[in-house]
C-alpha cells in the first residue's frame, strides 16, 4: 500500500519510516545525545518527563541489549551501531501516586526522537518483540519503570543484505484513510 497525504504535513513526517537495512557505521554518543536532547522538549503531564533510556553503543551494552531481542528482531536489529531502551516511571516523582500518563508522554518523547534522527539522516526502528523481564535484570531497571521499547538507530545501509523475505518489506507501509481515524 503506497503511502498517500490527503493534507499538506511536514517533509520530516512525510519521509520518517521503520527502516530495517542498518549500516555498521559506527555512531558516537555525541550523534546520539541530540535525538534524547530532542525527547527531552516533548510535553509531559505536569511536566514530570517520565521517560528514561539506556543507550547501547559500546560492545558490551550492544551485546546484552541484543539478547534480549527475539529472534525475528535480532536477524536485522543486531546490524544498528546504537540500541536505545526507552521505559518510563510509572509514578510521579512529586508524590509517588501513579502517572496514568507515563506511557503517553513517553510515546510522545519517542516521536520527538524520531524525527530528530530523521532530520539528522538516520533511522529508526521500534520493537516490541523483546524479553522484557531479561531487560529488566540485565540492565538492572527497577520496577517503578515500565519498559516501553527498544529502538534501533543508525544509518540507512542496503536492503540487500537484508533475509529475503525483509527485503520485500523494506519500504514504507501505507495508512489507514484519515477519516477512519476520527471515531464520531
């Protein structure tokens, strides 16, 4: 399904997609500190900015971050330079009583994220098939967090190393109409 715009939105929006062709270019954390400076500047209920990341670039981070990929994810994810775990805390730091909003704040600090790394010419590509209980010990996160994701980052790299069966899905996927979107 080709992508169609029934109304004018940004050239970043428009071109952002889930990409799966990582380059091994290695990526230095002063490439990645923008994207989280961006995430940074996302609203927030109270402005209590719930979202935290871990940031997987050396080796050994890498390594265990992808671990706890399933095997659909790893085959592709285990070729990005960078592996971002994004969770939230669940509770508001002001006093302790539960952030229903910690989730959508935190999706919204992702998308602010995404298309930094977009304007900055890199992908990428979020993921639910991990393990998150092997995340949580693995990276020692506490249980005041909810762990929302793990992100890919990189540069784009050529489709053709990708399995076969990915290649045919390496392209941006179509939208519902706007209109099915609005619920009255």
């Amino acid at each position: 399904m080709e992508r169609k715009y029934n109304y004018e939105i940004m050239d970043l929006i428009q071109s952002r997609w889930s990409p799966r062709a990582f380059s091994e270019e290695k990526l230095s954390r002063e490439e990645i500190m923008p994207l989280i400076e961006a995430a940074r500047f996302a609203p927030s209920c109270f402005n209590e900015q719930p979202w935290r990341f871990i940031i997987a670039i050396d080796e050994e981070n890498l390594e265990k971050m992808r671990n706890v990929l399933m095997p659909g994810n790893q085959v592709w994810a285990n070729k990005a330079p960078v592996l971002l775990l994004i969770a939230a805390k669940k509770t508001f730091t002001y006093n302790n009583k539960e952030n229903f909003w910690h989730m959508f704040d935190t999706g919204t600090a992702w998308g602010f994220l995404s298309l930094e790394a977009q304007r900055r010419g890199l992908i990428t590509h979020a993921m639910g098939g991990f393990d998150m209980d092997q995340a949580r010990l693995s990276f020692n996160i506490p249980e005041d967090y909810e762990i929302i994701t793990i992100v890919a980052v990189g540069k784009y790299g050529n489709k053709e190393n990708l399995d076969p069966k990915l290649q045919t899905r390496e392209h941006p996927d179509g939208r519902m109409e706007t209109e099915k979107l609005i619920l009255k």
